[in-house]
C-alpha cells in the first residue's frame, strides 16, 4: 500500500505522518495538513456493495491514515459507531417522494459532527501513543454550535485531555446551546463569546499558532490539538458516508455501479463537502458537489465568480451551523486545484487576511467544475421545509432544506436527471422553532421544549435521547467572555 504523509499548504513541504497531523492539528505556519496525495481506492467499487458502515470505513479510512495498524483503526471504528447511534445502518439514505436524503444524524448529538467526532478522539489517543509524547492533549474547538457538543461528548472524561469550546453567545440554537453548557465531565470546559463564528474560529487558529503560548504549554507538558475540521483527522472519517450513500443507492436498485450521482451538502466551513471531493478523487463516481449556502452566500459567490469576499454583513439565519463567511476548508481545496502550490496558498491567504478578499486565477477557476454554487434565502428554507412535510410527512431540519434548495435551483436551471443525494446534516429537533414554523403558524410563541414534544406528535418518532431530559439538566456552563479574551480565559483554565 502506498504510504500517505501529511504536509502544510502554506509550508515549505516537509511530510509527517498522518498520527502527527492529528495531533497537532493544525500546521505552524497556519496552514492546514493535506494529504501528499488523495489514495485510490483499492478495491473495485462493487466490492463495497456488501459492506457494512465499519467495514467501509475500515476500508477507506485505512487508504488514508497508513501509519496507523489495521486493528487499532479496528478498534477506534468499533468503539465509534456502535450504540451511541440510534440505528445500527449508521447513516441511513431514505427516500422521500423524488428525493433522496442521507441522513448524518442519528448520532448522541443529532448533528452531522458525530459522524467524525464520534471517531476523533480515539484516533487522536493512538497518535499520542504513537508520537511517543506523554503531553495532556488540550483540545481547542471553535463552534457553530454543532461541533461544540459533539466534541465535548466525545472527550468528555477522556483521560489525558481538556476540551473546550468556545461558541457564539448570540448565535446558536436554544437546544444547541442547551446541550453545550449542561455537558458533564471535570475536563469539559465550555465558554460563550460576544463575536460570531469566525471570530471564534480566528481565535483558535491564533492560540494553535502563538509562539510564547505553545512554550507556556509545553512547559506544563501539554499540548494543543484541535477538534474543528481544520483537523485532518475531521475530514477523513466523513469520506466514508459518500461511499455508503452510493451503495446504498446501488443496493436498492436505483442506480448501476458505476453510475455517476451528485450530492447536494449543506456548506459552512467547507468540510463536509471537501471530504465529497475527496471521495471523488478516490474514485467513486460523482457528478456534481452541489455547494449549499445560506444568506451567508460567499461560497456561492466564490464558486460563480472565483472571488472570494468575506466583507460583507454577517447574517444570523435559521441555519447558524452554515453562518460561517471564512470557510477554512476551501484552503484545503484551492491547494488542490493550484497543483499543490503552497506559494499560491500563502499569497491568497494573506489577501484574506489583509483586505478581506482574493481572487483566484483562470487556471484554477477552471478547475472549480466539480462545483455547483447553489444557496437559500430565509423564506426559500422555510417554504421547503413546508413543501416536504406537505407532500411528503418528511420533515427536514433548517440546514437539510438549504441543501434541498440548492438542489432543486440545480435541476431547474441544468434539468440534469442524474441522481442526487441531498445530505441532511441535522435532525429537525434541533431547531424546532423554526421547523415547526414552517410546518404551521399556529406553533409560533411555543417554547423550545413544547415545540419537540409538538415534532413528536406529529412525526410519531420518540424524542431521541440526546435532547429528551434537556430541559431538566443543570446548567453546567456559565463563562461568557468578549471575542478578545479567549487567550486569557485558556490561560486561566490551564493556569498557565
Ligand atoms: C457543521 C454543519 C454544517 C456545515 O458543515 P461544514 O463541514 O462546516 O461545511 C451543516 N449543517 C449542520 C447541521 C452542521 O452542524
């Protein structure tokens, strides 16, 4: 097997092994680990058929983490996908009217996250191990609002780690934040921040890059890692589900194998779409990547004009997983379509960084085809969230009808007939108030917790364990602190 290193794409080349790259995170020169190389899959694709989701991911994620043995991914695969997720199919693909819908969160937290996070911190234990470093792994994470819950349940009480996680005060789901800050475990640490999603993102690149910071907690024998899908180890276990939606797909008879499909992917920080390109690059047979945004439209722009322009208004939407205007995964692909060329990287970058803008040149623009930019306003999400369940009984949460959106924009303006896969990335109790909305007028004024026992009713499916006690739990969590001061509040967590 061919082995696979990981390298910066703003560095100046030097490989480390996949356990290193997940330890650290994130490079020192602030770029991000990529693959040397995206490995072919080894197999013939009708050998997939027949596989179950750890088999498959045994089969994929081996590919890529070579320095890993056989039976510890065996084992972090075991420990990852089993009861925690309220179906043994892991991540079923169900069809509803003409649409199919890949559904990614039947995981602890009921979010897409758990897909990865549910796997990260066994992997990240191994590489430890590996590195032969006895340091306390201190995880840093940056969130939406899904990702914070899915990592902390995923570290929480794991020994030799602290996670914490820094979220939106403003701009999170009531439940999403309900979860965040009611999380048990002595090593869980949970902080709101007076800025949005970017500034806390920026935050935690800046700590993973500060210098004097690094040498205070190496001092303490710590070190920092990240939970963010700026950690490669995110990425890897999401290439997974494209396979298994597309042999799902074959397995019912709704396509050959072989046949190529298209996804459609809610988009934010661009990881769980990139992990749709890797797979692509893999070999399994993919039409289009259907790029979905909300009103925080920048990838769309990017897409359809191959400038990328965060200056602009930052938009709170029904969506807050996608309000997102600094998409860090895009790097990870503009490296791809530059030629691996980390000089081109660092210029864009430090554009970014700078004016708030770059621009790509023609040769890599043309490279942008496995994309299609599509987005939602506010009343196309709603309307579709009513449309389906009208047709349909099927009810999607606020980022699944984004992506539908974007899909049916697709099919209207290309009539591509190809099969599409439209990922759903939440499940509807996470944002009852505006699912229910949307449903029907006559649930506006109900609270969060009235509005799920309501989506119970009238889906006929039992409040899913992760949220039924919710409103009962202590709040745990109670730091807020302004954008600025997130050094200072890990300092004083880590008494450094
Ligand atoms: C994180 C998230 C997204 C966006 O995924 P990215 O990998 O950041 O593009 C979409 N939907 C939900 C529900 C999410 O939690």
């Amino acid at each position: 097997m061919k082995q696979i290193y990981y390298k910066s794409t703003r560095g100046n080349g030097v490989e480390v092994t996949a356990a290193e790259a997940i330890a650290r995170g994130l490079c020192s020169d602030g770029g991000l680990f990529v693959p040397t190389s995206i490995p072919k899959l080894a197999i013939e694709l009708k050998e997939l058929m027949h596989m179950n989701y750890k088999q498959l991911a045994l089969t994929i994620m081996k590919e890529f983490l070579t320095d890993y043995e056989e039976d510890e991914l065996k084992s972090c695969i075991h420990k990852a996908y089993d009861k925690k997720f309220d179906t043994t199919i892991i991540a079923p693909l169900v069809k509803q009217g003409q649409s199919y819908f890949l559904e990614l969160y039947h995981g602890p937290t009921l979010a897409f996250k758990d897909m990865a996070l549910s796997i990260l911190p066994y992997l990240l234990k191994i590489a430890v191990k590996k590195l032969n470093n006895n340091k306390e792994m201190i995880i840093l994470t940056a969130t939406s609002g899904d990702t914070g819950k899915a990592a902390l349940e995923g570290f929480a009480n794991v020994d030799g780690t602290k996670i914490i996680v820094f979220f939106p005060e403003q701009g999170v789901s009531e439940i999403q934040k309900r979860q965040m800050v009611t999380q048990t475990g002595d090593n869980t640490f949970v902080i709101g921040i007076n800025g949005n999603f970017d500034d806390a993102q920026d935050g935690v690149k800046q700590m993973l890059t500060n210098k004097d910071l690094l040498k205070r907690l190496d001092d303490k024998s710590s070190m920092f890692s990240s939970a963010n899908s700026i950690n490669i180890g995110r990425l890897i276990p999401q290439v997974v589900y494209y396979f298994y939606a597309y042999t799902q797909l074959c397995n019912r008879g709704d396509i050959k194998i072989g046949e190529e499909i298209n996804f459609s992917v809610p988009t934010g920080n661009f990881g769980d779409i990139l992990a749709g390109y890797y797979a692509k690059k893999m070999g399994l047979p993919i039409k289009k990547l259907i790029c979905a945004s909300n009103e925080n439209k920048v990838l769309f722009d990017f897409i359809n004009t191959g400038i990328y322009d965060k200056v602009r208004d930052f938009v709170i939407t029904m969506s807050p997983s996608m309000d997102i205007l600094i998409s860090s995964n895009l790097e990870r692909l503009l490296y791809a379509i530059s030629g691996q060329d980390s000089v081109v990287i660092k210029n864009l970058m430090e554009q970014l960084n700078k004016n708030g803008k770059y621009e790509i040149n023609s040769t890599m623009k043309s490279e942008l085809g496995d994309f299609f930019g599509g987005y939602a306003t506010e009343a196309e999400t709603s309307n579709a969230i009513t449309e389906v369940y009208k047709n349909t009984n099927y009810v999607m949460d606020t980022h699944t009808a984004v992506s539908y959106v974007a899909y049916q924009k697709y099919l209207g303006q290309t009539k591509d007939a190809t099969k599409t896969v439209i990922v759903s990335t939440a499940s509807p109790y996470k944002f009852t108030p505006d699912v229910m909305k949307s449903i029907d007028a006559k649930y506006t004024g109900l609270n969060d917790f009235e509005l799920i026992k309501e989506l119970s009713k009238i889906t006929n499916i039992d409040i899913p364990a992760g949220i039924v006690d919710l409103e009962k739990r202590p709040v745990l969590h109670k730091t807020v602190c302004a954008k600025n001061e997130m050094q200072k509040q890990i300092e004083k967590i880590l008494k450094l």
